[in-house]
C-alpha cells in the first residue's frame, strides 16, 4: 500500500465551485456525444448490459447491504463474499439518492446507481460488480466499454485505478480479496485530483476474442499496486469508510461496432490482360511505331484507348512507362529512341485528359531484351513499351 504522507486539507486545495462542476459534466455529457457521433459513423449496437444504470431493483433498497444471496438487482449479482449496494431515489433512509450513508450524490443518469469498495486501509478487502452480458461477444468485433464512477462524499481514502474484467463465465469467489487480474485497468494520474468527487469516465476499446459474457467492475489490484490519499477533511463515520475508498458506479455500457460491410471491387480489367494491379507491369500490345521513328501509328490509338478508363478511374495512381528497342544500333541511339517514344505513348494519353504529374517516364532502349534471337521475330518481341503503376507516396 502507497499511502502519500501529504495531508489533504480544504485549505491546500483548490476550490471547486458548483457551477464549474455543472459545466464540466456539461462539457462531458458533450463530448460523450461528440465521441458516439463520431464512433456512430459505423453502424452502433444496443447496450449489452442489462439494468445498465440499476433502474430496476426486486424491491426499493431500504439500507446498504440489504441483499443477502449475492444479487443486488435484476442483471447484477456479486460474485465475492463482498457485499456491493444499491441506491434508489425510492428509499428514504441509508440507500436513498442523493444522500445516503457514504455521501450525497445524484444519479448520473436516472434515479439509481450501485456503490462498491475499492479499498480499505489495513485490510485487502474488495467489493465487484458483476454481470451476464445479453450476449456472448463476437469474435474479432471491437466493443466500446465504458461506466461513470464517483468517490463517495465520506470516504476517507481515494485511489488512483479501477478497472474491469471480460470472462466467458462467471467467477464465484469465497473471499473478498483484490482478484489480481483485469482486462482493463484504468489509472488516474493521481488518487486525488480537481476531478475527485466527481462522475468520472472508465472507458475502454476492446476487440472481442469471442464467448466472453461476463463483465465484472472494481479494483483488480491489491494494496502494494494501489495509490492511495488520505483525505483529512472526510465526514465519515461508518468505521469501514474511515478507512476506505467507496465508489458509486453508474450507467454502464458495452456497445459493439459494426463497420459497413466493404462492397468487394469489381477487378480492374483491360480487354486481352489480366486483372489490373499495382506493381505489376503489362506489355501493351499492338503498340506500332514508324520503322526508325517514334511516331505512333494509327493502329495503335485503339489500344491505348482501352487503357483510359483505368487511367482515370485510379486518380492516386502513379503511371510508369517503359521503351525498349531491339538490339540494332547503338546503346545511345537506341535509349534515346526509347525515350521518345514512351513521350509519344504519354501525350497521347495526356491528349485524353490524364495529369502529366502522373508519368514517370524511362527509356531503357536494347538493354532488357525479352528475346535473346536475331531474327525479326526476336527483333519484334523486344521492341515494345511496358506500363506499371504505383500508388502515390503522401
């Protein structure tokens, strides 16, 4: 247990008015919004948890501690030997809202909320909530989990981590032990912060390894991991809260994200080649020059034509063309015959309406031959230009 030997005294902290309290929840009820409008892009579920805010009860709770069997309301049972509470605005005594025996405070949302120890000074004593999902979670979804947690008033202690716990079943313990191990642990900066006392967010993004139902909420950690502050100006006077750190829990949600199915594209096809990639380079065919010249011949606009739906339709992809020459004439000659002609081959294109900044342009001239033969037929196979394209480096 780390216990700051600091005193905390209303006089050493700054004040925190009501009306600031009301535009910070104000300005987190916006940016709830903000963060579900912006998650709500893909398709969002419903909450998979039950009773979620603890609206409902099997009957209107008149003191803490008043379930006797582990369950505390419909869809929340404990699953130690820790006796969790429930709070209503129906009672009027110990559980009532907003003033109860471990403090006053509103509901976050409706007319209830649970409260739960997440620590006791001089003894590892923990209280959970737990409860079954309405159904198991899927495999490789990614789930957004979250709840409200709130120190109590009258709590002599606050910590600075609490967390939550995915199980496929449900873990039934004897003890009132910390559990060790968590799916999520969030941690604070601090135990004691402008925030304390205060609706505070856990929250967390989790993708489903698949048949988890159970979702548990506490602290997994034992007193050693635990920071901890005192807070010298407390009103307790339940003797577990002199000692302890007592946390109302509220409104809390799992909700799955479905993104949009992906409509699988069509491939992108050029009538006589193969499926069209990047980084796959394609021979055009029935590309035919002037003997000795780089002058396009007539034949060959129908098949470059073929290629300017493509172009057109990748506007993010770079298009590399490549000369090559037979092996008659000089190198020199021959690269630059090559240059050429791929320039003939890209203002066609470009006559078409395709961006010049797209071409990258290379003349290789006899220095790749596809044919190592001499005859004409060798000569024919290695004239040619190639076509690639890449995708453009943001």
């Amino acid at each position: 247990m780390t216990v700051d030997n600091k005193q905390l005294t209303t006089q050493n902290l700054p004040p925190i008015h009501v009306k600031n309290l009301v535009t910070l929840r104000f300005i987190n009820f916006l940016l709830s919004s903000a963060l579900f409008s912006f998650l709500a892009f893909p398709c969002i579920s419903q909450n998979l948890v039950p009773n979620p805010s603890f609206e409902e009860f099997f009957k209107c709770p008149g003191s803490y501690n008043y379930s006797t069997d582990g369950r505390l309301a419909p869809g929340w049972f404990s699953p130690t030997a820790g006796t969790p509470d429930l709070y209503n605005e129906c009672s009027k005594g110990d559980a009532d809202v907003p003033t109860n025996w471990a403090g006053f405070s509103k509901a976050y949302t409706g007319k209830g909320y649970a409260g739960i120890y997440c620590f006791v000074k001089g003894k590892e004593y923990r209280e959970y909530l737990q409860t079954k999902l309405t159904k198991p979670l899927q495999a490789e979804v990614e789930y957004y989990i979250e709840y409200f947690f709130r120190l109590s008033s009258n709590s002599k202690y606050s910590i600075d981590r609490i967390g939550l716990l995915l199980s496929d079943s449900a873990d039934w313990r004897t003890n009132d032990e910390p559990w060790g191990k968590s799916t999520y642990e969030y941690k604070m900066a601090s135990a004691y912060s402008r925030t304390t006392g205060i609706w505070n967010k856990c929250r967390f993004f989790y993708k489903a390894k698949g048949g988890e139902q159970y979702l548990t909420i506490g602290n997994f950690s034992g007193d050693i991991e635990t920071h901890t502050f005192h807070i010298k100006f407390s009103k307790a006077k339940e003797p577990m809260l002199d000692r302890g750190a007592y946390y109302y829990i509220d409104d809390v949600r799992v909700i799955a994200f479905e993104e949009p199915k992906k409509v699988k594209e069509k491939p992108l096809m050029v009538e006589g080649y193969p499926e069209i990639k990047v980084n796959e380079t394609y021979i055009l065919k029935n590309i035919y020059f002037e003997f000795d010249k780089y002058n396009l011949i007539n034949d060959s606009f129908a098949e470059l034509d073929k290629w300017i739906s493509v172009i057109l339709q990748k506007q993010n992809w770079k298009i590399e063309l490549t000369g090559h020459t037979d092996e008659r004439g000089s190198e020199a000659y021959n690269v630059e015959l090559s240059i050429h002609r791929v320039e003939a081959v890209a203002d066609y294109l470009i006559s078409k309406g395709i961006e010049p900044s797209r071409f990258k342009l290379i003349g290789e001239g006899k220095r790749k031959p596809l044919s190592a033969g001499k005859d004409e037929t060798a000569h024919a196979l290695n004239r040619r230009v190639e076509i690639r394209f890449f995708e453009k480096q943001r």
